[in-house]
C-alpha cells in the first residue's frame, strides 16, 4: 500500500477529485493549509507598507491505495492540477505498512 | 498566567476604584443642587418665553402636555412663525372631543394646534435622526474591529460595546450641562425660536470670563444630572440628540487606540470623555460659548461655525485619539529595529465595509438632523450634499491608492467615504453640490496622505486610521466651510446678519431692541430698505455663487479648528497621563502577544476557530 500527500491549488480541488474519481478511487482526505516553496510568497501594500504573504493558501490531498494503482492516481492528479505556472504544488509517496477499518476491524487492502 | 495573589490583589483595587466613583458622584450631586437653585432663580428673574407660557389662558389640549411639566411648553403662539398650509379648516377641530367634527375651531386652538404640530415634527424628526446616529455605534464598532487583529476582535467590539453607556453616564452626570446649560443665552438670529419649544429656556446658565465689557461663554451649568428644574420634553430631546453626538466622539479613539489598551483604563476613560473634554468644546461652538460668540465680538464673519460636527464631534474625537495613540505608544512589532512601520492588516474586511455603510447610513441623521427641525426644509440639501461628498470621498481615496500602488486597498476606500463623510459634517447646509464633491475629493485625499504621515513621520500607530479620518478630515471640514459656504443658508447664525445691497455689507448683531428696528427697517420695503440678509459665506463664496467672498469667516473656523486641536489635544494628553497613574493604561506584554481576548476579556471571540495569527509581525 501507498500513501499519496498532494499539495494543491485550492481552486483545483473539485478538478482533481472528479479525475481521481473517474479512475475509481472511493476515498481521500483534504485539509486546508498553508506554505510556501522555493518561489516564496509575493508582496503586497496594506494602508501603504509593503508586506510579504509568505504562506499561500493550499489544499493537502491523502490518499491511501493499492500498490497497482499508484502510477494512475498518480498521472490523474497531475493532469487536473497542473497549470503550466509557479505554485501548482507537489506530489509524495510514503510507504502504508498497515490500514484497519474501524467499524469491521479489517485490515490490509480490505480496509482501504 | 497569574497566580491567586495578584487576582485577589486586582479585586481589591476594583473595589477600591467602584468606591471612588460613587463618592464622585455624591459629590457631584451636591454640585448639581446648587446648580439646580441658580438655575431656578435665573428662570424666576429673566426669560418672558416662560413666564408667556405659565400665564397662557388655557392649558394646551395635549395628549403630553395634560399633566404639568414635561411637555407644558411644548407649543403655543410663539411658535407659530409661519403660514397655515391647510386650506380646509373643518377638519382642524379634533381636540374638541364633545363638539361636532365640523365646528370651526377657534384661532386660539388653531394657532395652538399648528404651533404643537411644528415642535412635534420637529421633536419627531430630532428624535428619529438621533436614533439614526445611535445605530452609527454599531458602524464604528464593525469598522474597528474588522480593521484589528482576530486575537483582539472580543476586546475590540467591548470596548466599543461599553462605551456607548459609560459616555453617556458622563454626558448625564454634568457633559450636557456643562455643554448646553447656556444653550439658550447663546447669540442667535433675530426672531429666532428655539425649534424644539420654548422649554429650552430653562437652560440658560452660562458661566463665562468678562473681560472688557464682553462676557466670554465658558460652560454651561444648567441640567446637571438632568435633574427637575429642566424636565421637559424639548429638553430630554435635546439630550439624546447631543448624548449620541457626544458617543461618536467617545468611540473614535477606541479605534486609534485598540489592540494594546487596558479595558480598566478605557472605563475611566469612558466617563470622563462624556463628561468634559467634549461637553467643554461643545459649549464653546454649539452652546454659545466663546468660539459662537466670534462673530459679534471680534467681528470675525458669523463666529465658528460647526453644522454638524466636523470640529465638535469628529476632530475633537480625532485629537483625543491622537494624545491618546502617542502616550499608549505602538502595537508591538509595529515599527522595526529601522523604524519602518510594518503594516498589521486587519481579520475581515466585510466587518469594515459592511460598517462603514452603517456609517454613512448613520449620516442621513447626523447631518440633517442637526437642523433640529423637520420643519427647516434645508435637510434634502444636507442629505444630498452628504452621500455626494462620501461618494467622492471614497473615489478620491480609490483613484488614490491606485496612482500609488497599483491596486485600490478596500480599507484605504473605506476610510476614504468616512473622510468624505466627516468633512462634509461642517459645511453640508452651506454648501453647494459641486461645494460638497469638491470637499469629498479633498478629504479622500487628504486622508491617504494623513495616514501615512501619521504612521511614517509621527510614528504613532493607528490601526484604523482614526486619526487621520476624524481629526484631519475633521479640520478640512470647517476650514472649507471658510472656503466654500456660499451665503444661502444661516442668515443671522450666531447672532450676526450680513446685510447686502449692490455690493455693499453691513453688520447687525442680534443686541437689543434698536438692532432689531434697524434690521427691519433694513431689509424692509421702504426708502431704506431692501437690503438682503445673507446666509454664512465663505473666503470663495463668489466662486460657488455666493454673493460676496468673506475671509473674516475663514478667520473664525481657523480660531475653532486652532482652538480643538490645543484644547482638545492637549486635556487629553494629560488625562491620559494621569489616568495611567490610575490604571496602567497599557495592556501587559504578555497579554497583548496573546491577544486581549482571553486575557482581559476572559472570552474567545472566535472560540471554533484556529487562529493562526499570522498578520502579528515579529516583536523586536
């Protein structure tokens, strides 16, 4: 099993859904965040003094699964949150060593 | 946290504070008492508008006047001043209950019925307007906060929560009388009625300075407590029309001042400015003091006129704020170890837009309220003359912003209306339409460049923007008035009229009766006649068809706007000195890094919500 942590435009979110929808995933997690990368944030002039946003608003995707439909999910995601600009986000993978339902008590790819 | 000493200590100094002020306010109702007597006694010896109603015939057939006194005074021929509208008289008999619906009332009753009908629209529309301006309470309330800091949003809105009650107390204990306690032994026009009824003759206490042969208004000192020497109708209608005046300018430094003020510090505050620094400057434009009486003592056009407030309410609010931000110092973190200011941006936006609407609705009472009459049809010219200056206000702040920095910042548009808005407070019954655009678009601008002088060169720290709104704006407003007032309303204001006839002016001050002859052998029909009185006009009256330019008006709003900013200013900062002696006046270190909420305020404002508190800049 496989862990993907995608970080998001905000406004890509229903996007990426529906994609990762159409390949047959029935499950994620979101959580609205906030960072930055390499471009940092961008400045700004309230009542005249500049200031920097650093941390930009952003959308963490979670989703676990089968170790066969990573490289799909995957490319579903990277099709419909990519924009060709600065601030698209990121994609990881970790490793799941163990998932258990908690109402049946499974576990494994079951509990997926 | 803190540890059970200190809590208990706290309460002890509570207590002590709460004894305090009760003995002041025994102490204060002795100083009322004798008031009361002096005031009885000046009744008893002077005014014939009392002693005409006392001795009216019959009691008018009121329902609020049936029980004697509120309200006894409330209408009889005094103020019958204009013609009868009504063209079928059959139907004016309805206070005779037992006879017919069609027999013809006396002219007695006539007089007496559309005498009553004047006070009470002009009660009606005081009261109503006065209501409107109550409401602007929530307006600064919305504004300030939205312009703070989520962590200060509960501190914020109980500051400007409390002070509507505490300003008002103080306004009751002695801020009204101090303020219109001479109300009506202040200078005013020939033939001149006060609108609310003739019980405001019970106010005519006026404690002054002689010098020469002229006796300089200094504070009023009927109406204490608004004890019974001045139940009356007109009266009580008066006080909440002024009290709300009074609360604007008491909430004004809430904003200047908020996110670093210790809430025990602000109480004190509270009562204090409702019962002084206000109700002194007041007195002086509004209640016939010193800066009215400019006029017909130092022959500066009609003294210093205020319509509404620009200099009595919003600059007098905006120099207490200024003393009060400079001797609270900075937020933390606001200025640099360079000394740049870091901006602090605000939690909601919505909060201030959706207030400064509720100020500008507000307006539509404060300005054409202060007529005090719905009868003076001049209130559709000051309504206008009000949303057009707010809307260039708001324009000129936007275009501003946009020149700049390329983008037009919601709160700068904001600040921008309420600046429009202020400097039309003053000359809005003066002035024409393009008089009030130009007026806005100054103000909108003027307040930009305030904003950042106040912050930049000063260095003192406005989170809102208080000072620059209402303290410069405020000073632009009566300045203009000087400017721009072109001569078609206030004929006789402050007791002097300016007759004109082909080009040229004569004075005549409202003192007795051989100024009266003359005045209306002036402007009357005969060989010496036809002159016109004209209204107060400003130092570029011609330019907005005026019929003369007078720069002895300018002189005289360039006294009051002198006067607020030493007066005003200057009182304050030493309150603010002596009240930390009291009370710390700054918030503790540690609790201002926390925010005020939980610490001063004991709750949460947004208790569900994860406050990241990501616009506090670095401390240090």
């Amino acid at each position: 099993m496989k862990k993907i942590e995608a970080i998001i435009k905000p406004f890509k979110v229903e996007e990426v859904k529906d994609a990762l929808a159409e390949i047959g995933l029935e499950g994620m997690t979101v959580t609205e965040v906030k960072g930055f990368g390499r471009q940092k944030g961008h400045t700004e002039i309230y009542r005249g003094s500049e200031y920097t946003v650093d941390f930009l608003p952003k959308i963490k995707l979670e989703i676990v699964l089968p170790d066969t439909r990573v490289d799909a999910a995957v490319k579903a995601i990277i099709g419909a949150a990519k924009t060709g600009k600065i601030g698209d986000g990121k994609i990881f993978l970790f490793d799941v060593h163990e998932a258990i339902r908690i109402r049946t008590e499974e576990s494994g790819e079951k509990a997926i | 946290m803190r540890t059970t000493g200190t809590l208990i200590h706290e309460h002890k100094l509570e207590r002590s504070c709460v004894f305090l002020l009760l003995l002041f306010l025994v102490a204060l109702c002795g100083v009322s008492r004798v008031r009361a007597g002096d005031a009885s006694t000046a009744v008893a010896a002077g005014t014939n508008a009392m002693a005409a109603a006392t001795n009216a015939p019959a009691p008018p057939q009121q329902p609020d006047s049936v029980a004697y006194p509120p309200g006894a005074n409330a209408g009889n021929e005094q103020d019958f001043t204009w013609p009868v509208p009504a063209k079928t008289m059959d139907n004016l008999g309805m206070t005779n209950a037992p006879t017919p619906l069609y027999a013809k009332p006396t002219m007695d009753e006539m007089i007496q019925n559309e005498a009553h009908n004047k006070v009470s629209i002009n009660i009606v529309w005081t009261l109503v307007t006065g209501f409107l301006v109550m409401f602007m309470q929530a307006g600064f309330a919305l504004v300030e906060t939205g312009l703070c800091r989520a962590k200060n949003a509960a501190h914020v809105m109980a500051m400007n929560f409390m002070i509507y009650g505490l300003g008002m107390l103080g306004f009751w204990i002695c801020g009204f009388a101090i303020m219109f306690g001479g109300y009506y032994n202040g200078p005013v026009a020939i033939g001149w009625q006060p609108s609310l009824g003739q019980g405001l003759a019970l106010l005519n206490v006026e404690h002054g300075i002689t010098i020469g042969d002229i006796k300089w208004g200094f504070m009023g000192g009927a109406g204490f407590f608004l004890n019974p020497s001045v139940f009356d109708t007109s009266i009580f209608c008066l006080f909440l029309f002024q009290m709300v005046f009074m609360d604007t300018t008491a909430t004004i430094p809430t904003g200047a001042m908020a996110e670093r003020w210790n809430f025990k510090n602000f109480i004190i505050y509270g009562f204090w400015v409702g019962m002084f620094p206000y109700a002194f400057f007041g007195n002086w434009v509004w209640g016939g003091g010193w800066l009215a009486q400019l006029g017909q003592t130092m022959g500066l056009g009609h003294g210093h006129v205020d319509f509404a407030g620009s200099s009595v309410v919003h600059m007098c609010g905006g120099m207490i704020a200024l003393s009060g931000a400079a001797v609270l110092g900075p937020r933390l973190g606001k200025f640099g170890p360079d000394g740049k200011a870091r901006p602090i941006p605000g939690h909601n936006l919505v909060y201030v837009m959706l207030g400064t609407f509720i100020l500008a609705f507000g307006w539509f009472g404060f300005n054409p309220g202060s007529t005090l009459a719905g009868t003076d049809n001049r209130i559709a010219i000051i309504a206008v003359n009000t949303m057009l200056a707010s809307a260039s206000g708001a324009l000129a702040a936007c275009l501003m912003m946009y020149f700049k920095f390329g983008k037009p910042d919601p709160s700068m548009m904001c600040n921008g209306m309420l600046a429009g808005l202020v400097a039309i407070t003053a000359p809005c019954a003066f002035v024409s339409s393009w008089g009030a655009v130009l007026i806005g678009l100054v103000a909108g601008t003027l307040v930009v460049y305030s904003v950042f002088f106040i912050e930049g060169k000063l260095k003192v720290d406005d989170p809102v923007g208080a000072i620059s709104v209402h303290g410069a704006c405020g000073a632009w407003g009566v300045l203009s008035l000087g400017l721009f007032a072109n001569g078609t309303y206030g004929a006789g204001w402050n007791g002097v009229h300016k007759l004109i006839k082909g080009g040229e002016v004569m004075r005549i001050l409202n003192d007795g009766p051989a100024s009266i002859a003359k005045y209306n052998e002036m402007t009357g029909s005969g060989p010496t006649g036809g002159w016109t009185d004209m209204g107060v006009t400003g130092a570029l009256g011609k330019l907005f068809h005026g019929p003369m330019n007078d720069w002895s008006q300018f002189g005289a709003q360039c006294c009051g706007t002198l006067t607020c900013f030493v007066f005003v200013a200057g009182f304050a900062y030493v309150w603010f000195k002596f009240s930390n002696l009291v009370f710390p006046i700054r918030s503790v270190k540690d609790d201002e890094m926390e925010g005020l909420d939980v610490p001063e305020m004991g709750a949460e404002c947004y208790p569900d919500y994860h406050l990241t508190d990501k616009s506090s800049p670095r401390v240090g």
